[in-house]
C-alpha cells in the first residue's frame, strides 16, 4: 500500500507521540515488525527514526497489520493513533485487534504467570567444563539435561573427559539484587553412559546429558523445605513470525538471565526457527519459551547482525522417538 503524503505525515506524527524515545520504538518495531530498529535506521533525531520506520514498514508492505494495529495494541488510548486508525478503517480502535495478531497469546493472571516462570528458571542450570562455564542446559527429565552438542566439543574432541563436566542449578543474583548465590552442582553418571542421545552441530545440535542424581527431586538451592526443582516438558509447537519468545538463561557464564523478543523469519531449515531475543556466548542449550511458558525450543546459534537460531522441539523430540530414548518423569 502507498501512502499519501498527508497519510504519511498524520502516521508519522502519531507514532512519534506514541513512542517518544528510540527505545519505545525499538520494542515496537522488534516485537510487531521482527526487526531491530538499528537494522532499519542509524540513530537519528526521533522524528527522523520514525519516519524512517514508516518508510521501510511501507516499502515492505506491513504497513497494516503490522504496523497500525501493532502499535495501537501496546498504545490503545493514544488518541493520534485512534484516529489514524479509524482513517484506515479500522474503526473504534484497538477493539480486537490483539486477538487478531496475537491470537494465541493468552491473558493470564499475573500470580500465575509469574509462578510459572519461577517453576522454569528453577530447572535451567550453567554448563561447566572444570568449572568454568561454557553453556546453559535445563532438566527434561528427572535426571536429563539437555544442552546443545556444540556445547560440549571439548569432550567430543577429547581435550576434557565427561568427569570434567557439571551442570550448576540456583545461579542467580539473590532477592537484594547485589549477592550471587552459589547454586547447587552436579556431576554426570559415571562411564560411558553419561549421555543418552545427541545429533551433532550440523544436524539438530543437542546432547542430552545424564546426571549421577536426580535433581529434579532435589530442593532449590539445597535448602530443607524449599519447593522441589522439578523439569520442563518440551513440546511439538507451530512457530510464526512476530509470536513473542522468551529464553532464560546463563550468558557469558553470568548468573541467571531472562530476555524477550519475538519469531523474526521463515527457518532457514525446516527444524530451525530464527528469533530476535538478546543472547550471548554461554547462552547456548537455552531453552525458549512462549509467552505461557511452554517450552518449544533449543537456543544454539546467534551472529551479530543477523537472526538468532533456535532448533524446534517438534525435531528433537521426533528424532528421540526415533531413537527409543525416553525421558524418566
């Protein structure tokens, strides 16, 4: 669609009122256009930037709905965008328009919600190589990690053996903000059982390691009377793009982390699923959740500049199947 020129400037105008710094407008074209602000513009006077924004989404056709009716969804009373919005005949608003792009996320009570994410961070734990981290992993199992298989190329490669490896639970920042506590570490199971299925990097990029105790029976940070860390149950998920992603997780070895971002592209493969949230070294073997908190895939690549990858849970799990590999529950 081709805007007029008076279209554009009452656009332009209302978005600029309703996301008045860089950052407003970098959440709303990350999370309703899949992409970055910086990757549609270099830092600008904010009018500029958002005409610059107005320009691209209308170059790229997302002007509606993308644009309008995600905008109004994170800014509903904003009168400028209400009118705009009724100009395009999208009449009273943002009445339903969040059912309409983001159908499947649900509105959820802020108890529960915020319950479900402790019960999630519980059984994400840091990939150490003699201590020293090298990745993230969480429980699917009793005694299972999942982490990536990249994660582990020192062992494959045989400069550390699996006796070198653990996996440290509860490391994270305390309630004050300021101490790091501990956690609780765990080793692997003895010989050569101590993984029970992988696929290598180029493949589905997964190892699920197998943990001499089952700390999924174990209390949080080993204190008596702690709620039990219990494990995350994957599952098969049909992914699009803008659907919101959450990953917790343990970047650059540092303690306990949470990110949001969204579903940016097609796969590159069809066992792959390209997103936006904030990653780094040491993220790798995250796990990515919905807005729910189901757990739908594995985090294993990202490159500056370009789509974070993730490797769908629908893959891993079919590969599993294939393979006769249970997970103890």
């Amino acid at each position: 669609m081709e805007l007029t020129k008076q279209q554009r400037e009452a656009l332009t105008r209302a978005l600029a009122k309703a996301f008045p710094s860089a950052e407003d407008l970098d959440v709303l074209t990350q999370f309703k256009l899949g992409v970055r602000l910086n990757q549609i513009s270099e830092p600008n006077r904010h009018q500029t930037l958002v005409l610059r924004v107005v320009n691209w989404v209308e170059a790229h056709d997302k002007l509606f709905p993308d644009l309008i009716v995600g905008a109004l969804n994170q800014n509903a009373e904003n009168d400028d965008l209400q009118q705009v919005a009724r100009d395009y005949g999208l009449d009273e608003g943002a009445g339903e328009f969040e059912a309409r792009i983001l159908k499947e996320v649900s509105v959820s009570d802020v108890e529960t919600w915020r319950a479900k994410m402790m019960r999630c961070e519980r059984a994400v734990c840091r990939v150490e190589l003699r201590g020293e981290s090298n990745g993230t992993g969480f429980l699917i199992g009793k005694d299972q990690v999942i982490t990536n298989h990249h994660v582990l190329d020192p062992v494959w490669s045989g400069d550390y053996t699996a006796a070198e490896v653990g996996v440290r639970f509860d490391f994270k920042l305390q309630k004050d903000g300021k101490r790091v506590q501990d956690g609780v570490e765990y080793s692997l199971v003895a010989g050569d059982s101590w993984y029970e299925a992988t696929s290598e990097d180029r493949e589905l990029d997964y190892v699920i390691l197998r943990l001499a105790k089952r700390a999924a029976d174990g209390s949080i940070s080993g204190q008596p009377g702690a709620p039990i860390r219990g494990f995350l149950e994957p599952i098969a998920w049909q992914f699009n793009i803008g659907q919101p992603l959450f990953i917790i997780q343990h970047p650059d070895g540092s303690p306990l982390k949470f990110a949001a971002g969204s579903i940016t592209a097609d796969p590159a493969k069809p066992d792959r699923v390209a997103h936006n949230v904030t990653t780094e070294r040491g993220s790798s073997g995250s796990p990515c959740f919905t807005s729910d908190w189901k757990v739908v895939a594995l985090h294993h690549w990202g490159r500056e500049n370009d789509h974070n990858r993730a490797v769908t849970f629908s893959a891993i799990l079919n590969h599993l199947a294939q393979q006769g590999v249970q997970i103890r529950k």
